[in-house]
C-alpha cells in the first residue's frame, strides 16, 4: 500500500487486508500480546472464534454495517514483511466521545519478536496516509503516558502533544497527540 518505505533496514513492510488463510498465524499474534494485556484481533476476536466470521465482521466494521453499539467505522489492515505478519493497525474513519478522549484514531501494536526495527513508525506513516484518503486530515494518536515507545513513534510521525488526561480507569493517563 506504500511506495515510500521508511523500515530501518531490510525488506519492505506493507500494510494489507486480512486473507482467509492468515487463520492461524493470526492466533498466533493475538496469544503473544494477550500475554503483554494487549489485543492484536480486535472486533470482539477471540482465540477459537469462526475465523469467517471474524472476517465478515471486520469488513462489516470497514463498511459501517451491523457495528455494535459505540463502535465507529474501521480499517483493519495487517503489517507484513517479507511474508510474516509482524503487526496489526485500526485506522477509526471518525471519532467518538471515547475515541477523541482516549483510543484516538489509530491503533497499533507490533508483536514482541518484531519490535526495534522502525515497524511501528512505518506503520503509522502508512497509516496517516490511508487516514487521509478517508478524509481525515487531523489526527488524533493516544499512547499511556509511560509508553515511551509509543510516544515516540507518534513524535517521529509529526506528532503534537495536545494534553495529558486521565483515562476512564481513574488510573492510566494518556497522552493525546494531533498530527497533521
Ligand atoms: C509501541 C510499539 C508499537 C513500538 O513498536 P516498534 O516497532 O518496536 O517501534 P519502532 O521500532 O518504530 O520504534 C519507535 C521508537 O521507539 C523507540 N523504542 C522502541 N522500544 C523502546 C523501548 N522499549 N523504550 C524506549 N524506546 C523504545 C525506538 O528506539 C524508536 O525511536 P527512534 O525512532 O528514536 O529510534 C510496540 O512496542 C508495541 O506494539 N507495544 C505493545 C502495544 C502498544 O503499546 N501499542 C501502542 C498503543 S498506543
């Protein structure tokens, strides 16, 4: 989807739809950062789920149809390289009260094996670029306030911290950063 790479070193990171045949390696992923308290599926994916179903679901998620109660419009797109998936981004068409406090509109994680290449980084860029072509021209990036990691990659990518605010769990604050 991107003709301007900006990984590291190495071979070149695409960002892509899921395919049917992503079933496995995709449990995969989503057991290696449950294990850190993340989610790598999202849109209610759970480990032994119908993977068709999951799929519909996520293009019902891009399309805006059948979206549960407080969901916004997503893409969801896979980061591969050199044919492994090494990460997952939601890019959210527009925000909600949640969103424009807290979940911001990208998300992104990179699987633990894969991290300290600039994957994260390239993906948001990518990322941006695919915003944009949704019509959304100011974006908002959360990370936790100790995520350093995240914080950084948002700043690579032109990111201005706007403010600090405590999330909904009365105990992890988030930063907010607008870019573009
Ligand atoms: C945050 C995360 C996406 C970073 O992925 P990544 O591919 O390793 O990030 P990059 O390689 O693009 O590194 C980005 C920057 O962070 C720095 N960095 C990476 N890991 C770091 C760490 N543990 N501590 C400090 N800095 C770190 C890198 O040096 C790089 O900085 P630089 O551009 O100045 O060199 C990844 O750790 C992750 O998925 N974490 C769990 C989920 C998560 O936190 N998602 C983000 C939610 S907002």
């Amino acid at each position: 989807m991107s003709s301007d790479n900006h990984v590291i070193a190495g071979p070149p990171l695409r960002l892509r739809p899921l395919r049917e045949a992503d079933e496995v390696p995709f449990a995969a992923a989503h057991q290696a950062l449950a294990e850190e308290g993340y989610h790598f599926g999202l849109d209610g994916y759970q480990a032994g789920c119908s993977w068709p179903g999951y799929l519909q679901r996520v293009r019902d998620g891009q399309a805006g149809v059948n979206l549960p109660a407080g969901r916004v419009p997503a893409t969801f797109l896979v980061a591969e390289v050199a044919g492994q998936i090494v990460g997952r981004i939601s890019i959210r068409h527009e925000l909600n009260d949640f969103l424009r406090q807290e979940g911001g509109h990208i998300g992104y994680a990179v699987l633990p094996a894969h991290r300290g290449r600039g994957y994260a980084t390239e993906m948001l860029r990518q990322g941006l670029v695919i915003a944009s072509s949704l019509g959304v021209e100011q974006v908002l990036v959360t990370c936790d306030d100790d995520n350093v990691a995240s914080s950084r990659v948002i700043e690579r990518c032109g990111g201005k911290l706007d403010s600090t605010a405590m999330g909904r769990d009365g105990s992890t604050l988030i930063r907010r950063y607008w870019i573009g």
